[in-house]
C-alpha cells in the first residue's frame, strides 16, 4: 500500500476547506457517507466508512478489517473502529455532545435507514441541514498533486488504446477487444477500467453506451472504443473511433465533422467560460455541417476520483469553468442504420486555455 498523502492546498486541508461552507449552510458538523468524498478528504480507501467532520476535529469511523490500512492512509482525522457499526459509533459520539448539533449530511448519499439509525442512536436531538455537493465543489478542481495523477492515468490509457489497437482485426468479439484492453491496462499499472468498456461495432457503435457483446467485428464497420483506466485512485476517459477497411466518402465526412467539433470545443475552454458555451460551441460546428440532430448527448463531464464529476459540460450550464478542473470534450454522432462515431479527450483547465491530456491518434484509422 502506497500512502498518497492529503494534498494542501496554499497551507489549508482538504478537511479544513470543506469546514469553510459551515456557517453558509449553516451546520455546526458534516456527515460524509460517500466514499470518494470519504477517499479525497481524508485519504482512506475502503469500503466501509463514514467520515464525521466538526468545526476542530474529525473521525473517520471504519470497521477492524481496516484497522492496520486505516493507520497507513488516513491524515487529517483521527480514526475510531467501531465494533458494533459506524452509525452506532457515531450516535454515541452525538449523544454526548451538548444541545442540538447542526448536522449536515450528503442528502443523495445517505440512505434513509442510515438516517433513521443515527436518529435513535443520537436520541432524536440532531438537527438535520442537507448539504448538497459541498465535497464534489472541492473536488471539482484537481490540485497539483491531483494533476499529476491525471496526466498519468490519461498517458496511460493512450498507449493501452494504442497498442490493442495496432492488434484489432475483424473476426474478434467485441467482448475480446473489451477484454485485452482491460488486461493491458492492469499490466500497465491500473488498478482497473474506471467503467466499463465500451466496444461497438457496425450499427451498434450507434448506440452511445452501448456495452460490448460477442458479435464479431466485420471488415467495412465503424468501431467506436471508449475506455479509460484508474491508476492510483483517478480516472482517466478516452474515446476513438476507427474504421475496419476502406471507409466511404460520407463516413470520412462524418468523422471529419465531429474532430472539428471536439477541436473547437477545446478551444473555447479556459477559465470563466461557462461550461455551456464549450456545449454550445461543438453543437455548432454540428449544426453547421447539419448534423446537429445526431448530437444525442452532452458535450463532456469532470472527472477524477470517480468518472463523473461536476461539472457537466452541457447545455445551459451556468458553472464556470475554472484552472484545474479536469473535463472530457466528447461530441459524437449517432445515425441509426449506419453507425457512430465520437471522439473523446480529457483536458485540464490550465490558466488560458485547455491542456489535452489524452494523446493517442485523432487521425481516422482505417485498419
Ligand atoms: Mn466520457
């Protein structure tokens, strides 16, 4: 087990910025259930865990299967073991403090049985405050040592496509392609697909997420490839879409279109934007080349602890972007018969502009 140590961010924790949206709220706790909000505050990475943070301290309650990883990765939080589960563990600890904390609580995160447990345990003096998206806020812009972790989780899922690529020939399942790509990406170091790969050939690359079945890929198909890796806890996501044989003048027109709409729309990122004007600017460049009703789906999303994070990249959104957020651009058209085809590369907002941070191939393959 490798420590990853709790970034600080111009002297001040995670923990200590998430305790800045207190009074806001107001609350005089937070309650974090969900555990890459759990992961990115204090650094554990188990499957059990409740963090409890107050205005001077915080616990992170987790079962004794994880006493001894507890100790290795935890900072910021002191850690309590509960024996007769977290939510008992806490309650004990609301019973004894005085008056009626202010407890805020993650309301899509915790479920009703939890709340109704904390509620007797804590004797029913908890005021309840939801507090909606507090964590994914912080998370939504990467840190140094955030950015560096997803350079790498991007360079590798680059030459994980790139090599199974080279190798692709028709008469594979999909299923296959799905899996060698997932295998070379644990040789390659990660610790897994940070979703499930999707490979879809012929007409079914029409359908957006579509998931990879045993129909073997045919010479004259479109095959669209959309994977990416968890490498030290951050994901990476990344799009290509290839041809297997010589592709027709429309299809290559197609594929055209779409790289000029995911290029004009990492061209309008930088700090301010909204992230519906990087929406808009690739629906444009569709609309222009009359393809705008094939764009069934938003133009990208954050990520990084997990594969969806705020913000989304999509119409109408009025959250400004901002240097560190990390965001796939990922128009695609979908044209029911014929087949699809998206292109898709992560970017980091960087001071002026977008850094790509995928690098394999945009030029259309055709194999
Ligand atoms: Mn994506």
């Amino acid at each position: 087990v490798t420590k990853e140590p709790v970034q600080r961010n111009s002297g001040r924790s995670r923990i200590d910025r998430l305790r800045l949206f207190f009074p806001g709220l107001p609350a005089d706790a937070l309650l974090v259930t969900h555990l890459p909000n759990i992961r990115y505050l204090c650094g554990f990475t188990g499957s059990n865990a409740l963090l409890y943070v107050e205005s001077l301290s915080a616990t992170l309650f987790t079962d004794s299967r994880y006493t001894i990883q507890a100790r290795e990765e935890v900072s910021d939080a002191q850690i309590s073991i509960a024996k007769h589960g977290l939510i008992k563990s806490l309650g004990n600890i609301l019973a004894r403090r005085p008056g009626r904390p202010r407890l805020g609580y993650e309301p899509s995160q915790l479920t009703v049985a939890q709340k109704d447990e904390l509620q007797s345990a804590a004797g029913a003096r908890i005021r309840w405050v939801a507090a909606p998206l507090g964590v994914e806020k912080l998370r939504a812009v990467k840190d140094a040592s955030e950015q560096v972790l997803m350079r790498d989780a991007a360079a590798l899922i680059s030459k994980v496509w790139t090599e199974v690529v080279a190798g692709i020939k028709p008469g594979t399942a999909e299923l296959a392609v799905a899996a060698e790509m997932e295998y070379a990406m644990k040789l390659q170091g990660a610790s897994g697909p940070s979703f499930d790969s999707i490979v879809a050939s012929g007409p079914r690359s029409a359908l957006p997420h579509a998931r990879p079945t045993s129909k073997l890929l045919k010479k004259n198909e479109l095959l669209v490839l959309d994977q990416g890796a968890i490498l030290r806890g951050y994901c990476s996501d990344m799009t290509r879409t290839v041809f297997l044989g010589h592709a027709s003048a429309r299809v290559r027109g197609l594929y055209q279109a779409v790289l000029e709409a995911k290029d004009t729309a990492t061209a309008a990122i930088r700090p301010g934007i909204k992230a519906g004007e990087v929406d808009a600017a690739a629906r444009k460049v569709l609309q222009r080349h009359k393809l705008g009703q094939y764009f069934t789906h938003s133009t990208g999303h954050g990520l990084g602890i997990e594969i969806h994070e705020l913000p989304r990249l999509g119409k109408n959104e009025d959250i400004m972007l901002q240097e560190g957020m990390a965001l796939t651009v990922e128009p695609g058209v979908y044209i029911q018969g014929l087949g699809g085809i998206r292109i898709e590369d992560e970017v980091l907002v960087t001071a002026k502009a977008a850094e790509v941070l995928t690098s394999a191939t945009r030029k259309f393959l055709e194999l």
